[in-house]
C-alpha cells in the first residue's frame, strides 16, 4: 500500500490540492543584521478576526502554545551537515526542469 502523504499518487496528480504556504524569502542564519538568526518569510493571505466570540480565550491558548514551543531545550545539537549526494551521482529529471538545465545532465 503507497504511503498516504506522498503527493506523487496517482489521486494527487489527478486532483491536485493548493496548499498555502510562505515561502523563504531571506536568511540571516549568522544574525548579521538581526539580533538573532532569522528567516523572511512571505505573508500568507487571511485576516484574524479578532473580535469574534471567544477570541480572547483563543489567543491566551495559542500564546501559551507559542511560549512552550520556545521553552523547548535543546541537550546536543545536530551533527555537522554531511553531503550524502554528489553531482556526479545526481540526475536531473527532464519532466521537472526546463530543456536548458535539462540538457546540461
């Protein structure tokens, strides 16, 4: 049985489903312009509505839910990254690329 997240099933390619996501605009992993590492993300469409019923408790939950996220302590950090590919071994699908990159392959 095809593993259900993969986006290459026959149901996916037939009946594709938008997603909304941001997208990485910039990094500062090294904090040079920032006072931490940080990303730029895109802003997603949407508005908050704020003065719905029950928005008050809603974002008390979603504050207490932001704050345990940044209390998460982290004991070692990762390896250092480690390339698993190299170029001579990568192949470039014709389907996903433009002829240009394609054919330089």
């Amino acid at each position: 049985m095809p593993d259900p997240l993969v986006f290459v099933d026959e149901f996916f390619v037939k009946h594709p489903t938008e997603i909304l996501a941001a997208e990485l605009v910039g990094v500062d992993a090294e904090a040079r312009y920032c006072d931490h590492p940080s990303l730029l993300m895109t802003l997603l469409p949407g508005v908050v509505h704020v003065e719905e019923p029950g928005s008050a408790e809603r974002a008390v939950l979603l504050a207490e839910q932001l704050a345990a996220i940044h209390r998460v302590t982290v004991d070692a950090r990762p390896r250092e990254y480690q390339a698993w590919s190299f170029c001579t071994g990568t192949s470039i699908r014709a389907t996903c690329c433009s002829t240009a990159v394609g054919s330089a392959a």
